[in-house]
C-alpha cells in the first residue's frame, strides 16, 4: 500500500459528526459551544487520523516507511511546531525514528533548537540515557549541546515574558541538556571553533544585557517605593497618634488595642521595607553573570517584591489604626471605611504585581519544565 492508499482510507474517518438531536440542540441555545465542539472533534479525529495512518504505514516495508514519515520531513515538521500527538503515536508505532536523520538532523535535535520541552521529556523518556550523547553532529559539527546553546526561536523566547525570565530559561535549557551529555560534548568544539559555553555567551550577548536592564529598571523602581516606606513608618514610630503624657514619651493610648495594632504594624512595615530595600540594592550591586540569572538574581526579586508587598499592607494598616485612634471616640463607624479604603492600594499592587511575582516563583522554585530523572555518569569522550 502506498502513501496515496492511505491518504484515501484515512479520509474515510471524517463523516459527519453532526448526527446527534442533542448536539444540534445544543448548538442552537449556545453558539459558543458549537465553537468549543468543533475544536474538540478536530482534535478527536486528528488523533485517530494520525493513529490509523500509522497502523497503515505498518504494512509497508522499512525502506518506504522511513521515506514517509522521514524524507518528506513530517515528522520532524511535527517536532518543530510542537504537534506533541504526531510525534508520540509515530514513535509508539515505530520507535526506531526517533533515532533516523534528516538533514543529518534526527528529531531529538530539532525538539531542543526549538525548544519543545514536552517532546524533549517525551524522547528522553523513550531512549536509553547510556545512547544519549551517540547523537551525530549536524553539518556545521554542532552537537546537541551547541544546539542548546542557539539562542531560541522568537515565538518560543517571547511566550516568556521579560528579558531576564528569559535568560533563565535558555539557562535552563542549556543546563538539562548539558547533564545528559558526555564530558566530549561538553568540550567539543563546531567548525568556526566555539565550545558550547563560548556559543551560549556569544548568542545570548545582547539578550544578557536586556535582562540586566530589566532587572536594574524593576530593582529602581522598587527601591523607590520601598526607601519612600522606610522613611514615612520610621518617622511613625517617633510621633505616635494621640501624642505623649507630659512629654515623658509615653504614649497617651499605650494600653488601647488600636495603639498596638499601630505599633506592631510600624514595626513590620519599617522592617520589611528595609528588607525589600536590601533586597533591591544586592540586585542592583550584583555582577550580572549568566549563570546569576538562574537562580541567585530571580530569588532575590522573589525576596524583594515579597518583602515590598509585606511593608505596603502593614503601613496601611498601621494608617488605618492611627486614623482610628484619632477620631475613633467621635465617629464609631470610621473603622469600616478606613479598612474598605486601606484595602484598595494592596489590592492594586497584588493585582498589578501578582503575575509577574508568580512567574518568578513558578519558573524558580516550581517543579520546572523538565522532569526529573537520575543522574547518570557518562564516560569521557
């Protein structure tokens, strides 16, 4: 059976799906669910497409199968757009793909340079770690760590957002692959004479410098914030509401409520502004080399916007129990309005910071696009 056969005995699996009364009631009420139908059978049947053209395929003979799914470049098309179901039913049908070339390229090669991390987990998983590093070069004598070491493609390295969140996961990138790879990889050098580590430095030169500037513009604008909050709480601390008994410096409202809640919450706001502060600063002093950019730089963002965050709502509150203090004897009702209204600039710095901060947090300490697999020792090239 040729390519054409089954071409035509695949077609025969798109009838109509429109048979069901309930469904066409269903796209009369909501129009939107039509929309979300159609997408889900497309899906549906590409699945199923993909899966008996496979089944087909299995009749012909190894020469014609390598040419239909390899020299037509298919399946390393699939592996480039990320179309994770091709490559997985092709390789559950004939697992010996994963190690033919195309243009002296097999497919492991083109999931890394295009940075599908959900294909690389999946041909990581399906090869031997011992046959690993047996990958050949490319024409240019890149091996698969020089591939790692290419800057990303633009769709791939603008789905990440900010120049410095950036770096970190071409960092990442190049660090899980250079554990898989022998010591000759590592030290190898391409036909213009470039290790994988100088090729790194070169390609990432001018994205290393957008994520310097990022950093510093994001570590000064912070710091602002925070030296402004340092300041105003620390001057609190020294002219409390209600003022002192007989210039003593005792406080009149020592023993209200309010007047601890205003102590504790100034003491937290001074202390944590001054932490972000801190925070900020080691960023700024920082020296900016490519591996800080993958753990040390974001977890010290992490550690300042966190600790900014704490000294907002704690100055707020310190506001709101000072404010109360003063004219909480003549008007009872102030602390609902006061609490509604010290809530909304919080609000406004957790909606307006909150994403950014979960990035930070997810793509640093969260489980990572990688999975996690043992160490193995490979043996020097």
């Amino acid at each position: 059976m040729n390519g054409a056969a089954i071409t035509h005995a695949a077609s025969a699996l798109l009838v109509d799906p429109f048979g069901s009364l309930f469904w066409k009631a269903i796209q009369l009420i909501t129009p939107r669910v039509k929309h979300v139908y159609y997408r889900k059978l497309t899906h549906k049947y590409s699945f199923e497409l993909i899966e008996f053209v496979c089944k087909q395929a299995q009749q012909l003979d190894n020469l014609q199968t390598l040419h239909f799914f390899m020299d037509a470049g298919v399946l390393h098309q699939a592996t480039s757009d990320g179309v994770i179901e091709i490559v997985e039913i092709s390789l559950k049908f004939f697992p010996d793909l994963l190690w033919y070339m195309y243009n002296n390229r097999s497919i492991l090669y083109y999931a890394i340079e295009h940075r599908r991390e959900k294909l690389f987990n999946l041909m990581i998983d399906l090869m031997a770690q011992n046959t690993f590093a047996a990958s050949r070069l490319d024409e240019v004598s890149n091996n698969l760590l020089h591939v790692a070491a290419k800057l990303a493609p633009s769709p791939q390295l603008n789905a990440v957002s900010g120049s410095a969140l950036q770096m970190q996961r071409e960092l990442q990138w190049f660090t899980e692959v250079e554990k898989m790879v022998n010591t000759g990889f590592k030290l190898g050098r391409n036909a213009l004479g470039r290790t994988p580590r100088e090729l790194f430095t070169e390609s990432h030169k001018d994205l290393l410098e957008k994520g310097e500037k990022w950093m510093k513009d994001t570590s000064n604008s912070c710091m602002v914030v925070s030296t402004l909050i340092a300041t105003v709480v620390f001057a609190a601390a020294f002219t409390v509401p209600g003022g002192n008994i007989n210039d003593k410096g005792i406080p009149i409202f020592l023993k209200s409520n309010s007047f601890m809640v205003f102590a504790i919450s100034d003491a937290l706001a001074l202390f944590s502004s001054t932490a972000s502060l801190l925070m900020f600063l080691s960023i700024l002093t920082s020296r900016y080399a490519e591996e800080d950019f993958l753990v040390s730089l974001p977890r010290k963002l992490v550690l300042g916007l966190a600790s900014l965050f704490v000294a907002i709502a704690t100055m707020m509150i310190a506001f709101g129990a000072a404010f109360s203090i003063v004219i909480g004897e003549r008007y009872d009702w102030v602390y609902i309005p006061v609490i509604v209204l010290a809530c909304i600039p919080v609000s406004l710095f957790a909606i307006l910071q909150l994403p950014l901060f979960l990035k930070i947090v997810i793509s640093t300490y969260g489980p990572g696009i990688f999975r996690r697999r043992r160490k193995v020792k490979h043996k020097s090239a």
